[in-house]
C-alpha cells in the first residue's frame, strides 16, 4: 500500500488522526489536550510515524497535504486542524470540544 493510499484511509476510517513521533514534546501536547475530550471509543487514530520505514515518505504525504512535515498533524473530520500548541490552545478555549462534536467524535 503506498503512502498517500495509507494515510488517505486512515483520514476517512476515523474522526481523529495525529500523526506523531513518540519522543516529540508537542506531540505528547496534542495527546494530553485530545484525552481531555472524552472521545467515543474507536473516534481517535494515534500513529506514530517515527518506528515506520516508510516516516519521511509520509512526512513528505503530510507536507503536501498541510504546508509542513512536523509533528504532530491532527486532523479532525479529514480536515488538517493544526499541531500541538494549536490543539492544546483550542482545548483551553472551547473550539477542540467544538469541533470533535461537530465530527460527531465526542
């Protein structure tokens, strides 16, 4: 399965997905605002690029898609939202719970 084929059906499988690398501070960031949110169990794909051979390639999918290739991506709704100070700052202010109920995530 190529990468683009990878990521695309992880975007229309789920209402979340963030894509992180597992020793990143921002990435740890945007888990600590989304678990928060009292999602519905199956809502949230977690995937950690960084153990994956494929990591640049889908880093460079995520550029395409979103103007960048750090970590974290979060997407809600196939829509790329932000990375983890934008999650961590809409957490606090209301919009992250705005738009999870908008996806029908929480």
């Amino acid at each position: 399965m190529g990468v683009k084929n990878y990521v695309d059906g992880l975007l229309q499988a789920h209402k979340v997905v963030v894509f992180s690398k597992s020793y990143c501070p921002y990435c740890h960031k945007a888990r600590a605002a989304l678990e928060t949110q009292n999602l519905k169990p199956g809502a949230l794909q977690w995937v950690e690029i960084d153990g994956r051979a494929d990591c640049g390639e889908i880093q460079d999918y995520l550029q395409s898609l979103t103007g960048a290739r750090s970590v974290p991506r979060v997407f809600i709704n196939q829509k790329f939202f932000g990375g983890g100070d934008d999650t961590a700052a809409a957490a606090k202010n209301g919009k992250l719970a705005s738009l999870l109920k908008e996806a029908q995530a929480i």
